[in-house]
C-alpha cells in the first residue's frame, strides 16, 4: 500500500506504543478536555466492535480453516458478504409480508363487492 495512516484509534485495552514509525496511536482517556473531534471518533471505534463480535460469534470467524494472508482475506469477505445478505434477506421479508398483506386486503375488498350483493336476505 502506499498510504500510511497518520491518526489511528484504538479501544482502552490496547497497551503499547503511543507512535509507531508516523502514525499515533491514540486510545480514550477520562479526560474533560478532549475535543469533540476525538471524541467523535473514539465513539464510531466503540460502534464497530458489536459487529466485529457479532461477525466472531455468528458468522464463524472465531477460527480460520483457510491458509494464509490470502485465506485471511476471504475468511474476511466471506463472513462480511453473510451478514450483509442476512440483513437483507430479512429486508426482503419485511417488504414481501407487507405487500402480501395489501394484496389480501385488495382481493378481500372486491370479493365482499361483488359476492355479497348477490346473496338474498330471508329473515
């Protein structure tokens, strides 16, 4: 690659070095005075680790069967293009009981049109 991260953020577990080579390290500390900026962005590193254990725990990537950096790479995709097709699976199924539903009360409506009338009253 040829970019270098300059800034990257990391969780409150991370013990280490706080530079390395041209890239800080930065990690949260109670602190009043941090800027909003920091903030912000120690907040989207907290939102990412649900998915990083959902995609650990559900989708099979607490261990690797596959060989390599390579392998590594796919184990990746693969799990990522799972969970993505799952939400939209269920995306899906939300919009297809919807318009089902529609459908039904469409053929109801006209059915309690045109049957009903014909029907004689005797009592």
């Amino acid at each position: 690659m040829d970019k270098e991260a300059k800034n990257v953020f990391l969780d409150r577990g991370y013990r280490g070095p706080k530079m390395i080579n041209n890239t800080a390290l930065h990690t949260p500390k109670p602190d009043k005075d941090i800027t909003q900026t920091k903030r912000k962005r120690h907040k989207r590193r907290a939102a990412i680790e649900p998915v990083i254990g959902h995609l650990k725990h559900d989708y099979r990537m607490s261990r690797n069967y596959l060989k390599g950096t390579v392998g590594d790479a796919i184990n990746v995709i693969l799990a990522a293009a799972a969970m993505n097709f799952k939400r939209m699976m269920n995306k899906w199924k939300v919009e297809f009981i919807f318009w089902a539903l529609k459908l039904l009360r469409f053929f109801n409506f006209y059915t309690q049109l045109i049957f009903v009338p014909k029907l004689k009253m005797t009592f």
